[in-house]
C-alpha cells in the first residue's frame, strides 16, 4: 500500500513523461489513420470528435500533459515556492481533472465498450473497423486506459472535491455530451452508436439514462479505491 508521502517527484515525472508520451503516440496515429474513404464515422458529420472513446482519449493527453507540468514545477523549484498560486492553482486543477472527469470517464469507456463487444460487438465496434483500425490501437483506446488510471491513483493521492460540486461537474459533462450526440443525430441523422438505431424512443431514453446515472456511481468507486490505496495503517 501506497505511503501517504508517496513517489518521488522525480519517479512520478518519469513515469507521467511515458504515459505522456505513450498517449501523445496514441492520439497522432489515431488522428493519422487513413480511414476518411473507408470508416463511415470518421467522414461523416462530426468526425472523430462525437466518439466518447475520442474525446476521452484527448482528456487523458491533456491529463498527463498537466502532470508532467506540475512534476517538472516542483522538481525545479524549491518546496516553499511550489506553494506560491500557480503551482497550487496546477495542482488543484490536476486534481479535480483526474477525479471529476479522468477516471469516470476513462472507466465508463473501459467497462461499457467491452461490455458491449462482449454482447454483440456489431452494436458497438462492427467487424469491419478490424480492417481500419490496428489491434493495438484499439485496445490502447478502450483497454490500457484502465490500468492506466489505476497506476496514476496508486502514484499520486489526489484530494476530491465534495460529492455535490464532483457529480454535479460529471452530470454536466454527461448533460453537455448527450446533447452533442442527439444534436448529431438531428443535424445529419445518423446515430453516434450503432446500437442507438436498434432501440424504440423509450429504450434510447433508458439507454441513454442508465449511461448517464453510471457516471456518478464510477466516481464514488474512484473515491473509495483511493481512500482505500491511500488509507494509513
């Protein structure tokens, strides 16, 4: 179990610059593909961009980007000036990222994409994208990121903010994104999802707000296995 003093700074700039650079390499060969004749989603309305899985992958880039900043502050600067404004404006901002928006986010990705490959994975990932998108790159989107947060939580004991402010930022985050893909759906008539186009008006509504309730339970989780890495014996 993880100390309450934690890594140091040094061991969590190496280890932040991998995953940074490991998601930077992720996001140019994703954005790289030449898939514009061939993948149906990324040429029509929206592009990449309607896809959780996308913009999850950009909020992970940008995570990691923040952390090699924060851990580059307070290894060059002396401790008394790492608690000046900025750095700690940086490091709450880090912070409330990672366990407002990064894990449950990240989480959801992980579990409903598998869950739903599992089932039927033509709903979710038709076979097609086997030819378009790389092995490796697929499960660097929808796999690695989950053991990914979880080596950032055990690395860094991250302070939540209170439940009402966290789920109230993650409903807005799931609020703003819903309304993205039915603004998609109104704009070009095309579903984000494939299983969207096999439900009835009142099964997309339950789909898209049992989704949407999961978000609040995936940051109680990331709260407890915190508390949990975290905890004094």
């Amino acid at each position: 179990m993880a100390s309450s003093i934690g890594p140091d700074r040094k061991i969590c700039l190496l280890v932040h610059l991998t995953i940074f650079t490991w998601y930077l390499f992720t996001l140019w060969t994703n954005c790289s593909l030449q898939t514009a004749d061939r993948h149906p989603g990324v040429r029509s309305y929206g592009g990449r961009w309607k896809y959780l899985t996308f913009i999850n992958l950009v909020m992970q880039t940008v995570f990691f980007g923040l952390c090699v900043l924060v851990d580059v502050i307070h290894v060059l600067l002396p401790v008394k000036q790492t608690r000046s404004e900025v750095p700690l404006i940086l490091t709450t901002a880090r912070d409330f990222y990672f366990t407002v928006l990064c894990f449950p986010v990240g989480t959801f990705v992980f579990a409903s994409f598998w869950t739903l490959y599992t089932y039927n994975r033509e709903l979710v990932y038709p076979k097609f994208l086997d030819d378009i998108i790389p092995v490796w790159l697929n499960h660097a989107l929808h796999t690695v990121i989950m053991p990914l947060l979880l080596v950032q939580m055990y690395l860094q004991n991250h302070k939540y903010p209170t439940r009402t402010k966290a789920i109230g930022a993650l409903g807005l985050f799931a609020i703003l994104y819903l309304s993205w893909v039915l603004w998609v759906h109104h704009a070009s008539g095309i579903w984000v999802y494939p299983i969207m186009a096999h439900l009835s008006p009142v099964g997309l509504c339950l789909f898209l707000g049992g989704a949407s309730l999961t978000m609040a339970p995936l940051y109680l989780l990331g709260e407890e296995l915190s508390r949990m890495i975290w905890s004094t014996t």
